[in-house]
C-alpha cells in the first residue's frame, strides 16, 4: 500500500509530462507547418533563366554549377503538368511548374546552348 501511495504521484507526474509534451509536439509542428506555408507564399515564386544562370529571387545558380535539367512533364492525380526542374553541384533539386506562355521546347533549346547537361 505504501508503495503504491509513493508511485502515484510520480506516475501521474510522467503522464502529466508525456500528455504536455505530445500536446507540445503537435502544436508545435503545427505552427511550424503554418509558417512555412506562408513562407512558401510569400516568397518569390519567379524563375528567370539569364545569359549567365538560373536565377531565383536573389540566388544565381550559374550554368557552370548545374549538374542536370529535366524540361518535361510532372503527372500529379492523372494531370499532367509542364515542369522545369534542375540539380545543383550539391545534389538540391528544384522543380518549378512552367506558366502557360513558356514553350518548353524553346526553353529546352535555350538550355541546351548554355552546354547544360539535360536529360
């Protein structure tokens, strides 16, 4: 009996801890999933392929540092959309939708004049 009344309040500390932290979790990865949702939106959204390298917002992928671009197609729920999609140096891929004034194959053969390995 005297070991029960002693484990008790130690038990009840340990849920209490792991119900506070759980719930500490899930709000958590929440409002991180919130923010960066809205990161997502409100960042710049626009890829501009220059002379000199793809950029985006204020970073400048040069050509020289490019591993491969894919000009293709991305199937998503039986839709099938234009995409872009690059490898850096690093191996980080990006993938950007193309808008409907972008004629893939003319951006194809703008790639392929900068020497960009594309697959």
């Amino acid at each position: 009996m005297l070991f029960t009344a002693l484990m008790s309040p130690i038990a009840f500390v340990s849920i209490h801890s792991v119900s506070i932290t759980l719930l500490m979790l899930v709000v958590g990865s929440t409002a991180i999933t919130i923010f960066v949702a809205l990161i997502s939106i409100y960042s710049a959204n626009t890829v501009l392929l220059a002379e000199h390298g793809i950029v985006l917002g204020r970073r400048v992928y040069k050509y020289e540092e490019i591993d491969s671009v894919t000009v293709g197609t991305l199937e998503i729920v039986a839709r099938s959309y234009p995409v872009l999609s690059f490898i850096t140096d690093k191996n980080v891929q990006h993938t950007y939708g193309l808008g409907d004034n972008v004629d893939p194959q003319v951006l194809w053969n703008f790639l392929d004049s900068k020497d960009v390995r594309l697959i």
